[in-house]
C-alpha cells in the first residue's frame, strides 16, 4: 500500500503500531481494494485520486499528519459525524474520523465487551488494543460522545487504554433542552481544544472554518445531486469511497478533488454515458454507517444488475446534509448556527427520529430509486428498531425495501447475495 519510493516503516514504528499486525490488515486492505474497486467498469477518471489516497492511507497521509504535528498542529479523531470539525479547524487543528470497518484483535476485544456488540464498536476497540490503526496513535487527543449504549461503555473502557480521550455528552432528544445541552457540550469541546492547542477560537478563525467545511458539504452534495441521472454515471461503491475519504483527508484538497469528480460527470451526465445501462434498477442504502473497508453489501448489489445512487447513513448523506449558516455574526452567533446544523442529523439514537423517514422519502424521490436496502449491523439496537418501522411506511407508500442484518464477517455473503438478487428480480417485475 505505501508509497514504493519511500519507506513509511519508521512512522509505523514511531507509533509504535504492532508492525506484524498493522502489515496484516494492510494486505487485507490492499486486497480488497483490489478486487472490489479496481474490477468496476468504466469509473470516472477523477477516482484517480481517490485510488490514490486509498493507495496511500497509511502512507502520505499519516505523513502529512506527522508533519502537522511537528509543526504544531493538533490530530484530533473522532468517531461521530456530531463532533464539529469547524471547532478543531478553528484552533488550526486536524480532524480525523476513527470509526474502523474491520475485525480486528476479535479475542481481545470480546474478553472487555460481550460477543453481542455491534462490530462497529468491537472493531473501534480492536484496532486500539491490536495498535494497527496510525490514524489513531498520531492522535493529540480523541473524543468519544455518548450516543448508543454500545459506544458509551466501549467509551469508558477506551477513556482507560487512550491518554486523552474526551468524552462528550450528547442530547436524546431534540428539544430546546436538547439543544442547549448540545451547545454547552459543544462550548466545553470548545475549551478543552483551545487548551490542548493553546489557541484561542475568534470569530475570525471560526468563521473560516465554517467556511472550510461547508465548501467539503457543498461538493459531496453536488456529487449526490449529479447520481440522480440514469444511466448513473458513477457508482455507489465510489460515491460511497468519496464518502468515507471526506473523513481523513485534507480539507481543501478533498473539496478540489470532489469538485474535479463532478465537472467530469456533468460531462458525463450531458452525454447520457454511465456505469451501468439506463435502466439498470436503482437502489438506496439506508442505515448504519459503512467505514473502510466495510464495502460488503455494496459490492454485493453492484456485482448484481443493480446501481446504488444515495447512502442514507452518516458516511453519506445523512452526515453531510445542510450547511452551517454562513450569515450568523458573532462567537454566539456562529455557536448556535452550528448547533442548529448538527442537530439536523437524524441518527437513530434521537427519540423520536421521525425526520429520519422523510429525509428517506425525499432521497427516493430525488434519487429516483426503486427499492431501499435497510443496512444494519447486528445488535445495533436503534437502527435495527427503526428499519422495522421505515420498511412498513415505505412498503405502504408503494416503495420496496429488504432488511440486512450483519456484521463484517464474510461468512453471510452468499446467503445475502440470494436475498438481494432476488429483491432486484421483484423490483424488475
Ligand atoms: S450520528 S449513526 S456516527 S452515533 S452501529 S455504534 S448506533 S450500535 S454509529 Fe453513529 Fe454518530 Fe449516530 Fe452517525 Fe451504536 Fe448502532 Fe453500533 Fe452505531
């Protein structure tokens, strides 16, 4: 995976990662890349550079992140889309996202949380015990927020194997209380970065960091937009790429090379040219969030006659859905207009999530989708709980959806597959 003309193996010492192991998940890595993204057919030229970072993932990137550090700069990851990276680009930081789509260290992690732990969690804390993941170990600081159960006791056992781990409390509900717990929680995050990173926040810093990332949201936005074409003119497994490289990359080369993506597609989209035939049976994805290198289903219902044109998930729309108000003056100002943004996403830990099914219903509609996929990972409780309601009030207003229920193992592959493909036959009749 690294850069053939240098030699990254220093930094992976320096991080002290567990070389034999790190080596391990990085050719389980490569190799799935390889087979799951480099066999799509005619794939816009712009994922070049996503093949690119992905090549490099723990290469140039973790390089780049060194380099910040010895320059000053902060690494702060993150597991949750509700830890704002405006607060951590305002102190001149670096955000990167943590959450891990791959078993790891399984032994180890099940003697600290019960086997009926969703593998999103167990995979968090594998990479952590197992010391493969360097995104992590370059971290100055990681935040943990109390959203599902799961995370928040895997949190605490984290807070005990992580030096400065910060855990962030996180509302139920979306009320005014809500609100105003998110906002304090939001100010406290404030502080302790300001401190770790002995800058102060203004108005000024914090303003361009609203700006920085809004320009990231606008350009997988537009990306998502140019998807409702048929022929689709990318597919859903690089959508889905573009999706988690907006985690780690570096802010403004990422929104350059998203913007890039879409003038090629608008292209592609005049000249009615696509990855698969017009006509080929759309689907949305809908549900938990898929981290590299968790591309199962994906790859699965692409291999099939069908096309993925939306993620409902926080590694895809549900994630990047809305801006932060530019026009809001002001250190309070920009405070509550960031609230406001956040609080616009619908994660199944919210009670009631009722906006979660309309913002479904709108991405069928604007997609232009046949059916929905309901993706949920094993023992997640609040997306697995939902899925039941969602399929009903879609199956009512005339919208097809099967449920998946699995983890990242690859044992249930064929057994999905089945399924999926005859989902795709009932949709084409
Ligand atoms: S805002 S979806 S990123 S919490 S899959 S760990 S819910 S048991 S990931 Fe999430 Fe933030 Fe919500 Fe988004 Fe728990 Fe379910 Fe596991 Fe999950």
């Amino acid at each position: 995976m690294s850069d053939a003309t240098f030699d990254y193996r220093p930094l992976w010492t320096d991080l002290e990662l567990n070389l034999e192991d790190h080596d391990a998940l990085l050719e389980v890595l490569s190799k799935t890349y390889g087979d799951i993204f480099m066999s799509q057919k005619n794939r816009p030229e712009g994922m070049t550079y996503f093949d690119f970072v992905m090549s490099e993932i723990h290469g140039l990137r973790i390089k780049e992140l060194m380099d910040a550090k010895g320059n000053g700069h902060k690494v702060i990851g993150t597991y949750c889309t509700f830890v704002p990276e405006e607060l951590v680009l305002a102190v001149d930081g670096i955000m990167v996202g943590l959450c891990a789509g791959a078993d790891f260290a399984v032994d180890e992690v099940e003697r600290l949380l019960p086997r009926n732990t969703c593998a999103l969690i167990k995979s968090t804390l594998g990479f952590k015990l197992g010391r493969v993941c360097p995104y992590l170990e370059a971290c100055d600081m990681v935040i943990g927020e109390n959203t599902c159960d799961g995370k928040k006791k895997a949190y605490e056992i984290l807070d005990r194997l992580i030096p400065n781990f910060y855990a962030m409390d996180m509302p139920q509900m979306k009320s005014s209380e809500g609100k105003a717990l998110l906002r304090a929680e939001y100010l406290k995050l404030k502080e302790q970065l300001e401190e770790l990173s002995g800058k102060k926040i203004t108005p000024e810093t914090l303003k361009k960091a609203i700006e920085t990332v809004n320009g990231k949201r606008r350009a997988v936005q537009r990306l998502a937009r140019l998807r409702a074409a048929d022929p689709a003119p990318i597919s859903g497994l690089d959508s889905l790429l573009v999706n988690q490289v907006f985690f780690y990359d570096n802010p403004e080369r990422f929104t350059d090379s998203v913007n890039n993506i879409c003038d090629e597609i608008e292209e592609r989209v005049g000249a009615d040219e696509g990855v698969k035939p017009k006509g080929t049976t759309r689907l949305l994805m809908s549900g938990c969030p898929m981290a590299v290198p968790n591309w199962k289903i994906p790859a699965v219902v692409e291999g099939l006659n069908a096309i993925i044109v939306g993620e409902e998930s926080c590694i895809g729309e549900r994630g990047s859905r809305g801006c932060v108000d530019e026009s809001a003056e002001g250190m309070e100002g920009m405070v509550d207009a960031i609230v406001e943004r956040y609080c616009e996403i619908d994660c199944a830990i919210f009670t009631p999530n009722t906006e979660r099914l309309m913002h479904i219903k709108n991405m069928v509609k604007k997609y232009r989708v046949d059916g929905v996929v309901l993706y949920g990972l094993n023992f997640c409780s609040p997306y697995l709980i939902e899925a039941l309601d969602v399929e009903k009030e879609l199956e009512k207003g005339g919208i097809p959806a099967i449920r998946i229920e699995t983890d990242y193992s690859q044992e249930d592959t064929g057994q999905i597959k089945t399924r999926i493909e005859a989902f795709i036959e009932r949709l084409s009749d």
